[in-house]
C-alpha cells in the first residue's frame, strides 16, 4: 500500500483477518453480554480488543511516522522537536485504548 511517497508493507492478508477478528469479537461480545454469569469474561474480550486493536493502530501509526520523522530531522534539525511530537500523537492511540478497556472493565 502507498501512501503518498511513503510505502506501507503490510501483507495484504493481514487487513482482513483484522476485520474478521473484531466482527467475531464484537459478536462474541454481544452475545456473552446477555448472559449474566460471563459478564465478566465479555468484559475480559472487549478489553483485550480494545487495547489490541489500539496499539496495532498505535504501532502502525508510529512506525511510519517514526521513519518519516528520521528522514526530516536528518533535512531540517531545527525542527526536530515538531517531528517527535508527531510521533508521539500516534503513542496517544494506544494510551486512549488502555483508557477504553479501564472503563469497561471497571464502569460497565
């Protein structure tokens, strides 16, 4: 996949596995939700997917970022801290996927 003169190598089977998992997850969820007994293995589930999916997003984020960022500080190093902010907003993906799993395992 190319995104703009960054290319991403992700295997192409990857994306929808990813899909896949969290259509069964979310469905798995709904369904041990209803019952009252394993409400707190359905809470277990979608705390694990919420802090899984996040840092998959988090590492994707940062990664391309992070390789983005080296080149340019290697150009302009003025600018250096500019660019390590930026990779910084993608750690701030998984940090809200923790927060989302505290809350369900903890709120709901």
């Amino acid at each position: 996949m190319k995104l703009g003169n960054i290319s991403l190598n992700i295997n192409a089977q990857i994306i929808p596995l990813i899909v896949l998992i969290t259509i069964l997850g979310s469905t798995t969820i709904t369904a041990l939700a209803e019952q009252e007994a394993t409400g707190t293995l359905a809470k277990a589930v979608g705390a694990a997917l919420a802090v899984g999916l996040a840092g998959l997003g988090a590492g994707i984020a940062v990664g391309m970022a992070g390789a983005a960022a080296a080149s340019a500080i290697v150009e302009r190093r003025e600018a250096a801290g500019l660019f390590l902010l930026i990779v910084v907003l993608g750690e701030g993906i998984a940090i809200y996927g923790l927060l989302v799993a505290l809350l369900v395992i903890l709120i709901l």
